[in-house]
C-alpha cells in the first residue's frame, strides 16, 4: 500500500476545504479500511473506486465538500442516505452527534458495519433500505447528505429535515448533475448553493430511479 491520510489531506486542501474539523477527520481516518481489497494500493489517492453493484464511492476531496457545506459542529443528529463501504460514515461520526445511514444494499451495510466497528465507531446506526425514503421513526434530523442523483430531492427527506436544518444531494440524471446545498424553512427546500458540478451514481428507489435499472 502506498500513500497515508496526510495524501488526502493535502488532496483536500488543496480541492479548497478549509474547515480543520474536517481535515481532522480525515488525517484520523484511514481510507485503507474502508476499500476493497483489491483497491487498497489506491486508497490514498483522491479518486473514487468501485465497491460492487455498479456503485463507487465518493472522491474524498468531494465528500468532504459535501460535510463541509452541512458544517456539522459536534452534536447533529445526521441523516446519510448511501453508505456505501462506510468512509463518509466514518467522517461525518467525528464531526456530528450521532449518524443514521441507509444503503440499498445488504451485504454494503454489512461490510461498512465491520468497517466502522473496526475503528471503534459506534455513534451509527446502519440500515439497509430505500434511502430517498429516509428513516421517518428517527426523524427529525439536523442535515441530510446524499450521495447518489435524482433530478429532485425525494419528499421524505425534506419532511425528515428540521426547519433550519442543510441537506446536500447531486441534482440530475446521474453522471452529469450539480451538488447542490439546501435549507429547510417553512416552505420547504430553499437552494442555497451550488457546491460543484459532478459525476454520481442514480439514486434507486421508490422516490428515485426504479430498482430494476440497476447494475447487479
């Protein structure tokens, strides 16, 4: 294996994050354990990899965009929807109270479980299920990421969301959006920013893409 957390550090900072919280989770956080094992030489490389099913993971650089612009301060009750193999997990459990996370696929939740347990993480709760469906008996939550694209946010996940509360998600076909910020009010979601533009993978589900579109 080749590379540390220091070379994400630095990918991140110089991608323009500048809050030290989290470049602190980061440089306390090894991507190696959070790869499949064939991708353990690039962990520390800034780029996504393939985890099965025809999803990868995020960039880091651009993960840690997206926990930025939420600027978590320490006690959030944080709703991830993709866990994926868990890195993002990871982050966003050194930064906010408490992080409930959905992932479409089971043996995913599975390894990201073995994958946060193995650092002693434990402020998580992970579950397996349609994520644009969020997880209404342990709503209302702080802020609200997203890691895969619809060209809209699913329902649910803006009424999980308290009043004042930041959501990010990629909005569009998947491959080609804009990762755009959101604040709850009263009326519902008011964009605020557009983070970057960027390539993810579609969001499945009942309030996203149809499942039988996906990769096996």
């Amino acid at each position: 294996m080749s590379g540390s957390c220091e070379d994400l550090v630095r990918a991140v900072r110089a991608a323009g994050i500048r809050d030290g919280r989290v470049l602190e989770a980061v440089r306390a956080t090894p991507r190696a354990g959070f790869v499949p094992a064939g991708w353990v030489g690039a962990a520390y490389e800034d780029m996504p990899v393939p985890i099965g099913h025809g999803q990868v993971t995020t960039q880091p650089s651009l993960l840690a965009r997206m926990i930025e612009a939420l600027g978590p301060g320490g006690d959030e009750h944080v709703l991830e929807v993709g866990t994926g193999l868990g890195f993002q997990t990871a982050l966003l459990a050194r930064l906010a109270g408490d992080v409930v996370s959905v992932e479409l696929w089971a043996d995913l939740t599975e390894e990201a479980r073995g994958n946060l347990a193995a650092l002693g993480i434990g402020n998580v709760e992970l579950r397996t299920g349609d994520g644009g469906e969020g997880v209404p008996d342990l709503a209302p939550f702080d802020a609200v990421i997203v890691s895969a694209a619809f060209p809209e946010v699913p329902p649910p996940l803006v009424e999980q969301l308290r009043l004042g509360g930041r959501l990010v998600q990629p909005i569009g076909p998947g491959g080609q959006e804009d990762v755009v910020l959101f604040r709850r009010t009263a009326a519902g979601l008011a964009p605020l920013r557009v983070l970057t533009p960027a390539c993810f993978v579609r969001l499945h589900g009942r309030y996203g893409f149809p499942s039988d579109d996906t990769d096996a």
